[in-house]
C-alpha cells in the first residue's frame, strides 16, 4: 500500500514516492550509523573523518558515468539491481557486524558500494519523475519528493538510528538492507518501459562512455538557465557546508548550546525544508519560479549574516528553519525546471551533472570551514558566505528573469509518454 501522494499525481508517482523516501530513510541510518560504529573501533580522528571521506568520495568518481548508465539503459530496472546489490551488500554487512567479525575495512567497502549505487539511483528516479508525471505538475511531484527525503534522512533517521545502534551495532545497517529490499519492490510495481528515447535528431551521436559525458556537459553549458542553476548549486553549496562543517563550534563559543540544542538547529532547519515542500508548489504559483529563486538567493545570504553577527539563538534557529523554507523551494524549482527542458535522451547525465557539481562543492566547503576558522576565527565562514551569497545574487538577477523562466514553463520539451501502470 502506498499513500495517497498528492491529488492527480497518479500510482506509478506514488510507488516512486514510496520507493525514493524509505531509499533516503535506509542512507540515513547508516550516515549516522557508520561514524558511531568506527568510533566505537578507534579513537583516530583521521580513521572516523575516514567514514565521511569514504561516503562523498562515489559522487566525484561516479557521477558522470553513473548518469550514461542512466540514459542507456532501463532506468526502472536499473534502480531495481541497484537495490537489490545494496541489500546483498549491507546484509553482509550486518550479519558481519552482528556476529563479531565486522570490522572498519569491511564497512568503508560496503559505504563505497551503497553510496556509489545511491548516485545512479537518484539519478534514474529524477529521470522517471517526468515520465509518469503530466508536465503541469512537476513542481508537486518534486515538492513531495523533497519534503519524503528531508522528513526520512534528516529528521527521523538520526534519532532512529541512533536507538537502533544502542540495541546493536549491527541493526541500522539490517534495517537499511530491508528499505533497499522494500524500494526494490515498490519500484517493480511500476509497469511500463522506462528506457531513454533515441536522440533520432543526432543518430551519430557518440557512444563511448566518456563522448557521452561530453556530449550531456555540451548540452548543458549551452543552457542559460540550468548553467546558471548548476554553477549556483555548486558555489552556494562550498559556502553552505563550510558554515555547517563548524557550526558545532559556533554553537557552543558564540550561542551557549550544548549537545541536545546542537541538535535542534538542525531540526529547525529540516522542518523548514519540509513545510517548504510540502507548500513549494502553491508558494511557486503565487509569486512564480523567478521570484522563488531569487527570494531564495536573498534568504541564502541572510543565514550567513544571522551565523555570522547574531548571538540569538532564536535568530539563528528562525534563519535555519527560513533557510530550510529555501532549500525545499529551490529543489522543487531546479528539478522542475531540469525536467521541463531537458530532452528525454538526457534526463540522466544532467542530473547527474548536478549530483557531481553539488558533490564538489560540499567536499571542498568541508575542507574550507575548517580552514577559515582556524585561520581567521569561528565567524570567518559565514562572512565569506555572505560575501559570496550577495556576488552570486547580483551577478544572477537578470538571468532568471520572468521572459526566460517562462519559456522554460511554456515550452514542452519532448517528454516521454507516461507509462503505463501495471
């Protein structure tokens, strides 16, 4: 049985839905599981910062051949194998853990393999959306796609996964296997063919997998508004992971808060995230796509002020949850509008494209908190932040303007025909 997901979206959306929020319950208890359990192993600062490293490391190696595989093939059944290796994989794992013979080797091995499955999963199901659900309702599709995910990984899992632990170390990761195997089902349910039309205006189009790459980055660079979009993500997220790679420190030196209220910036911030995908696609109809962005732009720049000036801890919380508000919008914008223009044939190496530059610039914002910090003190991040917020809003402004963004809405792309349900 699967809710019912948003009026007019239809069953095969809901079993996609169903299928892509348990995915992102299951990563999220073992993103939280995996650094207890080499804590629990070692005390080596480098080895526990290891389970990080290991989990982002898939996104830049893999990425952009993961989003080929997505346009040659079945994305139904690819998504399919994916959950079912995932599941051999963390039952292995588990069974390892559970039995005393599990060690840290044998879990970075299994994170490497999940986490490079989770690229070309995501990948393939933003790739569906626009196959089994009308173009006129995108923007809901995406928004109860976010608000599942944000709900599941960043606000159940932690608390979920951190219980599971303390009973054994083992059952997060048993519990992870059962949501892969669960998707696997849910998305098996969804009948049709989901393989990617022939691009029959270039039928000599390269077929190698590194021209096929090149081929997806033409197609973008050559696209105004997703450029645009795909850069942002990339600038905005180097900035956004090095504000929350010291806010612990932040937290404790300039608002006073332990462990728990720690803890609750970041619940503000996901329930932010979630209200505003739930609402995204009423709030993008009333005051449209271009002001959606650039509000967001705007709100962007106000949470690094507010980490960088304030001492409220109500301040702070009121810009995470407005910033969480932000981030739901913007998800359900980029992925609409990515959806709306991209050709059928490409849906998988743009997204893709996406998932790598976002990867990027999370793994570089890591390394650059610490360093800012350390270098010219805990507030140092956020005033880059904001400096590099307010340069890319007004180096922007024009390109999301109301004529570009509603060619984007006017214009059909030749989007698959929905398939059919079995």
């Amino acid at each position: 049985m699967t809710p019912n997901v948003g009026a007019g979206l239809g069953t095969a959306f809901a079993r996609l839905w169903a299928a892509t929020t348990l995915s992102a319950l299951g990563s999220g208890l073992a993103t939280v599981a995996a650094p207890l359990f080499v804590a629990s192993r070692t005390d080596d600062p480098l080895v526990v910062a290891g389970a990080s490293a290991v989990a982002w490391l898939p996104w830049l190696l893999f990425a952009l051949p993961g989003g080929v595989l997505v346009d040659r093939l079945d994305r139904r059944r690819l998504m399919i194998v994916i959950d079912l290796v995932r599941v051999v994989a963390l039952a292995v794992l588990a069974t390892a853990i559970l039995s005393g013979q599990g060690g840290v080797a044998l879990l970075f091995a299994v994170l490497f393999l999940v986490n490079t499955g989770e690229i070309v999963f995501r990948a393939a199901s933003q790739a569906m959306v626009p196959v089994v659900v009308p173009r006129h309702r995108l923007e809901r599709a995406n928004g109860w796609l976010s608000g599942g995910a944000t709900l599941m990984h960043s606000m159940l899992a932690g608390p979920l996964g951190g219980f599971l632990f303390a009973l054994s170390a083992g059952s997060p990761f048993l519990v992870n296997a059962v949501t892969y195997a669960l998707s696997a089902v849910l998305v098996a349910l969804i009948g049709g063919d989901f393989r990617a039309a022939a691009d029959e205006t270039n039928p000599h189009r390269p077929r190698s997998m590194g021209g096929e790459m090149v081929e997806g980055l033409r197609w973008l660079a050559n696209q105004p508004l997703l450029r645009t979009m795909a850069v942002l993500i990339g600038l905005l997220n180097v900035t956004l992971t090095a504000a929350l790679a010291v806010l612990v420190l932040l937290a404790g030196e300039r608002l006073g808060l332990g462990s728990v209220g720690y803890g609750l910036l970041f619940t503000c911030m996901a329930t932010g995230g979630v209200l505003g995908a739930l609402l995204g696609d009423r709030i993008i109809a009333r005051i449209s796509a271009t002001w959606t962005i650039r509000i967001g732009l705007l709100v962007e720049a106000g949470l690094h002020l507010a980490l960088a000036a304030s001492r409220s801890t109500i301040v702070v919380g009121f810009a995470l949850f407005a910033f969480g508000v932000h981030g739901g919008l913007w998800n359900i914008v980029s992925n609409s509008l990515r959806q709306r223009l991209t050709p059928p044939n490409l849906q998988g190496r743009v997204a893709s494209t996406n998932l790598f530059v976002a990867a990027g610039g999370n793994c570089v914002g890591a390394l650059l908190g610490g360093l800012l910090a350390a270098r010219f003190g805990i507030t140092a991040p956020y005033w880059v932040g904001l400096v590099v917020a307010i340069g890319v809003s007004a180096a922007t402004w024009r390109v999301f303007n109301r004529a570009a963004v509603a060619r984007a809405y006017a214009d059909p792309s030749p989007v698959e025909s929905p398939a059919p349900v079995a």
